[in-house]
C-alpha cells in the first residue's frame, strides 16, 4: 500500500468519466487496487460489470464511485480494460 500511496498522481478526467472510481479485487494471495475516472453508467451498473469476478468461488471485488474533485483520495492512471481482465483471468483459472 505505501507504493500506491506514493505513486499517486492526480488525474483530469476525459469526457464522459464524470465519476472517480476505486476498484479493488482480491483472489487468494492476489489483491489489486485501482483508481481511476469512470462513467457513471459504469458505476451505476457495478454488479453487472463484476458479475465475472463475482462468479468466481473466494474473488472479492468491489467497485466505489463517488462524484467530485479527488472525492476517492486522488487517482492514478488506470484503465478499466485492466479490471474486465483482471476478471477474465481469475475466471479461466478457477
């Protein structure tokens, strides 16, 4: 956690990633932590999005948005492409 904490950077948020977005997932030994702008469909849909990860037999994964300037601590660069195969692959593995 002290590298994510240290890396952080603070990010601008493109069109249509109106939210600020953390993710985290955790299987076994292996916990990641994301965050990240993301649209608010995204949000509003999480279940749906994690439904893959979720299905996995001992996964955690959770996904908090929150609207505002650096509302989830600051954010560093993620793409949400990395979460979907983060899921993916815990998946294919279980």
């Amino acid at each position: 956690m002290d590298d994510c904490n240290k890396n952080k950077e603070e990010e601008t948020c493109t069109t249509g990633l109106d939210r600020c977005a953390t993710v985290t997932l955790s299987y076994g030994e292996t916990k990641s932590y994301s965050k990240m702008c993301q649209a608010n469909a995204i949000c509003e849909n999480s279940d749906q999005i994690l439904s893959a990860c979720k299905a996995v037999d001992g996964a955690t994964c959770k996904l908090e948005c929150c609207e505002g300037d650096n509302c989830n601590g600051g954010a560093a660069a993620a793409i949400s492409i990395i979460l979907m195969t983060a899921c993916a692959l815990m998946a294919f593995f279980h």
